[in-house]
C-alpha cells in the first residue's frame, strides 16, 4: 500500500519535511526517486562525454596537394625540345588576289594608331539585318588577325587536324585560299591557339606563331626565305598562353623582340635572314604580348618596347636611349606616345597603367615615371591598345576597373580626366575596337558590332548588329578599302560596310 | 414588383455576368501567359556576394555554372586558386572556394578540368570574381530551378545591386553564356 504525499508537500521544503514522516513513506520515496535520480545521472554523464568527445572534423576529408592525379609542379611546364623546319611545305589552291584597292599592312594599320586613313566613305547606319557579309572562312581557334596588302589577305592560322602553323593568304575579294605556308607544330589550346598578325610589305610576308617561331616568306608567292626559332635560338621564354607580339619590318629589316639572355630587341634582314643588329636585355626582361613600336620623340623616331619587367626605347640602330621598369605580371597592349614626348602603357589583370616622361639629357634620353594607376583609377586596357585622337585616349577598361568594368572610355592624358564612358548598360568584353572615316568600330566578346559616332563629349552610337556567332572575339579588326574583316574564336567574315 | 425592382435586379445580373465573364477571361489570360521564373543575368552580375546571403533557402539556390566551351582549362586557375596560392595543386590553404565546392581533376599536360560539386556551392561567386578577372570567365552564377521556391518578390533580386535578377520564361530558365552551350543545354 502506497501513501501519496499532499500537492502542498511537492515542493523542496515539503519532500524534506515529508521525509521521515513514515518509514513507509521513506521506502516509497526510494523506490521511485533512486532509479531516477541514478538514470538522469548516467545520462547526463553520457551527454557529457558525448559532448566533450565531439569530434568537429568527423566527416570532414583533408585536401592534401596532388588529389588531382596531376604531376608535381617541379615537372609540369618543362619546356620541351622542339625540332621544327620551319620551311615546313608550301599548298597552293584557285584563289585568286583582288584588285580592289585598299591596305591593312600590320598590327595597328599602316600608321600604327589604329586608325585607317583611306578616303572610301563607310555607311553611317547599317540596313535592318545588318552589314552584309562577302564571305566568311572557318578557321583554327585563336585570335590572330589579318593584315591586308594587293588584294590578298593574309592570316596567321593553327591547323588543328594537322597540328601545324599555317600562314594563309586569300583573295579580299571571295575569300578562296591562295596559298597555305604551314610547318608541323605541337601545340595545345590555350586560350586558342594563333593571336599575332603578320606584317607585310610589296616584298614580304613576316610572321610569328604561337611558340615563338618567326618566318618569312615572298609576299607573292609564298615561297620560303628564313625562319627563327626564337626560344631554341636566342633564349626567349614563351608567355603564358603563347606569345602575342605582332613582327615589325621597318626599312626592310625585321624587328623582333626575342627578350632572350642575349638581345631584347633584335632586327634581321628581311632579304637573307642575317641578324642586323642585337639590344642587350642586361635586365634580363622577358618576351610579353606586346608589340614594338616605332614612336617619335623629341623628333627622332625610335623602337619602344613593353617587355616583362620594364619598357625601353631603342634607337633605329639598336642602341638603348631609355629604359624604365615597370612589373606588370601579363602585358598585351603596346605603347602609345601622347602629347609632351610621353608614352602610355597599360595591362590588364590588376597592373593598371604607366604614363612616362621622356626628357633629353646630354646626349641621351632619360625615362621618368609620370603616372601609375591602378585599373580603377585611370584609363587601362586588358588586351587592346588605346587610341590616340586629337589629345584624347580611347579604350576598353578590363574587368578589375570597378563600376567602369569594359565600357568604351574616354580619357584626357593632359588634365587627367575622364571626359566620358559608354555607361553601364554599355560595355564591350575585351573587345578590339579601331577608328575609320570618322567612326569607331567596337567588337565585344561575343561578336557584336557597335558604330560610334567619335565625339570628344560623350557615347553616340550609331549602329549595333551581332556579326558572329561565337565568343571570345578578341582579334583586331582590319579594313582594306569598304571591306571590314573581323573574327572570333573559329571563323573570319569579310563585311561591306561602303555607305548605302 | 415595381419597376425599379426590376431594373436593380437586371443591373445585378448583368454586373454578375459581366464579373463572371472577365473573371473567366482574365483566367484564361493567366494559363496561356508564360509561367516565369528568377534567373541571373551573367552578363549584369557584379559577383558581391549576396545570392549566397539572401536567398530564402540556406544554402542559397544560386549555384556556380562551368561552360566547359568558355574554359581554358588552365593549370593556373583564377577560379581554383587564391591569387596568393603557394602552388598550384589541390592543397586546401590554395583554393579558392570557401566550402572545397570546386573538384579540379587532371586531364594531360597543362590541362585540368574543374567541376562545381552543387552540394557544396553556396553560391557565393568568389570563383566567378576570380574567374572573371584572371580567366575567360567560364564560371557565373545561375538560380538552379529544381532548388528554387520561386517567391513572388525574390529575395535576393531585392537586394542584388546590379539589377541582373530577371523574370524570364520557365520553358528557357537559364541564361547560359555561350551559344554553344546553349546548343547543348
């Protein structure tokens, strides 16, 4: 029989003064509240070692080095031997060279600006479906570009299913194949493969592929005069993701930027293949993206050169006037001389840019640094060279430059200021972009075309129609006459954009 | 009956009629008009890092894409790794990604292949930052569909700062970035 306590005893005071009423009432007591009391314990014991033996990093696996299944850094990027005869073969086919006027000799047109100067008149509005297309040809993935001389135009291709470089020359007019100069190359995709634009002359055809190869041929026919293998015979390490310098030839010499231990510029008969003349590189800078070129200042025209580690002006006979250094990790724009006998570099990937003063001194030149900007502050450019117009600087801001990320800008290197952007609902990739008759043209990413009407206040634009399918439309557009020839990753179209 | 009666009972059964006839026409309207749903313009997305804190899901259901078509497949990945990594390997003081969402597998010689484990990714866009900046952008944010509750007024387009939240057709939910893809999609 079981005597139940009061509700009133069911409190601290009233369990104690109920204790010892009863020794029945004891016994109750125990019987109930021991196991309790012992189970609770026991549990909260449990609980406890539970929680104090938690481990946080159960379930959790370590992400040690080489879970990829790659090799060790020590033995990925080894440059390896190549053995290239860089005569290599010669195809021909039933192309036939235009007699349509018009030239787009090299990288930045025949004055090296960017801005084509020819007196054919370009439409100022584009019909419904937009320019019409003359022909298109498929090509290797990359992102070189055409130069355009007598009808022909030529085009630095990688012929994937024969793993060669291939120079290629057609008709301006049908865009049939005239001749194809290829040697065997190995060489994977990298962010595509070919990326330089030949430079041509009535004589010859100058070219550099993507490994540092550099031939030349007869502009005609195509035949083989020389070849340089750049990394094997002077020391040059290849960029990251090929190399993207243009070739000059200036008063029939090939200038060249091995950037190698024992010449950082070079030049080379473009006739026998003899090397000319050789520029120390006792920095030991190495080869970029960008190209040379030729600038005049203080009136003597020179050879300025953006290299890994510094920029340097070099006489026409070679000799080093001035030098700065300057440690952007990638540079793919080239130098641009503005007004005060200054030159403005850029590059993308958080370099931003330089403006240098050049000053005579004795003899000499002496190089000051003017200006350094981070991409958010001033006028810089990922893969472009800006434009040079009346005093202003145009160009595309890369991605690291804020709230001005790839819009078309306007800058005044005099006053510092930007005098316009195209906004934000304007912006254009790393788009190529070049000035003619008046108007600039602006490639994005993925192959719109834009028409600006050049203005020194603001962003008109005239004209917009997507051209190409693809992405990664970074190739500089050329112009030969009314014919616009532009690429993305895979394909080259040839535009008529002659007013309507 | 008085005639006015009469009046208010045809005005009321004309006013019936007429509610009732709108009423089926509005909702015919509705289920032939598009159902729409959230997505990310890549194009507009300025990669800050709210789609992964304002999501009303948690984790968030914008998840990270990989156009493989845009990749480089680089060794030197600015999507992988942190720009200051040591090396460039699988070591987890290198990578990038905060939850390990990104599997970098090796395929030859300088190439890998990088994979979004959507278990993990927050979305957050610190590899789309990376990827945008020191790569070809092949990395961007999209609402994944079979995650999202599609809220009236989302959460997250509320606050996104670059107005790249969109209302587009359920039957092309996603914005992807090349045509190629596209194809394939």
């Amino acid at each position: 029989m079981f005597n139940y306590i009061n509700e009133s005893e069911v409190s601290g005071v009233g369990v104690i003064a109920a204790w010892g009423r009863t020794l029945n009432q004891r016994k109750t007591i125990l019987i109930v509240v021991a196991p309790v009391v012992v189970l609770a314990g026991a549990g909260a014991l449990w609980a406890l070692s539970d929680w104090l033996g938690y481990d946080p990093a159960k379930g959790l696996s370590r992400s040690l080095p080489g879970m990829d299944g790659g090799p060790p850094e020590s033995e990925r990027n080894q440059a390896d031997e190549l053995n290239v005869d860089l005569a290599g073969e010669l195809a021909t086919y039933d192309g036939v060279p235009s007699s349509l006027p018009g030239s787009w000799p090299r990288f930045r047109g025949a004055d090296f600006d960017n801005i084509h100067k020819g007196a054919a008149k370009l439409a100022d509005h584009w019909p419904e479906d937009g320019p019409r297309v003359l022909w298109s040809v498929d090509l290797g993935e990359g992102h070189a570009a055409p130069a355009v001389l007598n009808g022909r135009v030529y085009l630095f291709d990688y012929d994937e299913a024969k793993r060669a470089d291939a120079l290629r020359c057609f008709s301006l007019d049908d865009g049939k194949e005239i001749w194809r100069r290829s040697y065997e190359l190995p060489a994977k995709r990298n962010h595509g493969l070919s990326r330089t634009i030949p430079a041509v002359t009535e004589d010859c055809v100058l070219a550099m592929g993507p490994r540092c190869h550099v031939s030349c041929v007869d502009a005609e026919t195509g035949a083989f005069r020389w070849g340089l293998d750049l990394q094997k015979d002077h020391g040059t390490t290849e960029p990251l993701w090929f190399t993207g310098q243009c070739p000059l030839i200036e008063d029939g010499k090939a200038i060249l930027a091995p950037a190698g231990p024992d010449a950082l510029l070079m030049a080379v008969d473009c006739a026998t293949g003899e090397i000319v003349w050789k520029t120390p590189n006792p920095n030991g800078w190495k080869m970029s993206h960008s190209s040379i070129m030729p600038l005049t200042l203080h009136g003597e025209r020179m050879f300025v050169y953006a290299a890994a580690g510094g920029m340097v002006g070099v006489s026409m006979e070679g000799k080093t006037l001035w030098e700065i250094p300057w440690n952007a990790s990638v540079i793919a724009p080239s130098p641009v001389a503005v007004a005060g006998d200054r030159v403005f570099i850029t590059a993308g990937y958080g370099s931003g840019s330089l403006l240098v003063q050049v000053d005579e001194e004795g003899d000499g030149y002496v190089a000051k640094e003017l200006a350094r900007h981070g991409p958010k502050d001033w006028l810089a450019c990922e893969q472009q060279t800006p434009i040079l117009l009346d005093g202003l600087l145009y160009g595309i801001m890369p991605k690291d430059a804020g709230a001005l990320k790839q819009q078309f800008v306007c800058y005044d290197p005099a006053s510092g200021e930007l005098v316009w952007s195209s906004g934000k609902t304007q912006r254009f990739g790393l788009g190529p972009f070049f000035l003619a008759d008046e108007k600039f043209y602006v490639l994005d990413d993925d192959g719109t075309l834009t028409m600006l009407a050049v203005s020194a206040t603001g962003y008109e634009e005239l004209a917009r129609y997507r051209v190409l399918d693809g992405h990664d439309a970074w190739g500089p557009i050329a112009l030969a006459g009314t014919r616009m020839l532009l690429r993305d990753s895979t394909r080259m179209i040839c535009l008529e954009m002659g007013a309507l | 009956m008085k005639p006015t009666e009469n009046k208010r009972r045809r005005d009321f059964t004309r006013g019936a009629l007429a509610l009732l006839v709108g009423g089926a026409a509005l909702s015919a309207a509705r289920s032939r008009s598009p159902k729409l749903v959230w997505q990310i313009d890549p194009e507009q997305c300025s990669r800050c890092g709210r789609c992964a804190t304002h999501c009303v899901l948690a984790p968030s259901a914008v998840k990270c894409f990989h156009s493989y078509s845009i990749c480089g497949y680089c060794d030197l990945c600015g999507g992988y790794l942190r720009p200051d990594a040591k090396g460039r390997n699988t070591g987890a003081e290198n990578q990038l990604c905060p939850t390990a969402a990104i599997k970098r597998t090796f395929i030859e010689n300088p190439y890998y292949q990088y994979t979004i484990e959507e278990d993990l990714c927050v979305g957050c866009g610190i590899c789309v930052e990376g990827c945008s900046v020191f790569g070809n952008g092949s990395m961007y944010l999209q609402v994944k569909h079979d995650l999202c509750v599609n809220c009236n007024e989302c959460a997250i387009a509320r606050a996104c700062p670059s107005d790249a939240f969109k209302r587009i057709p359920a039957s092309e939910a996603y914005l992807l970035k090349s045509d190629q893809e596209k194809r394939i999609g």
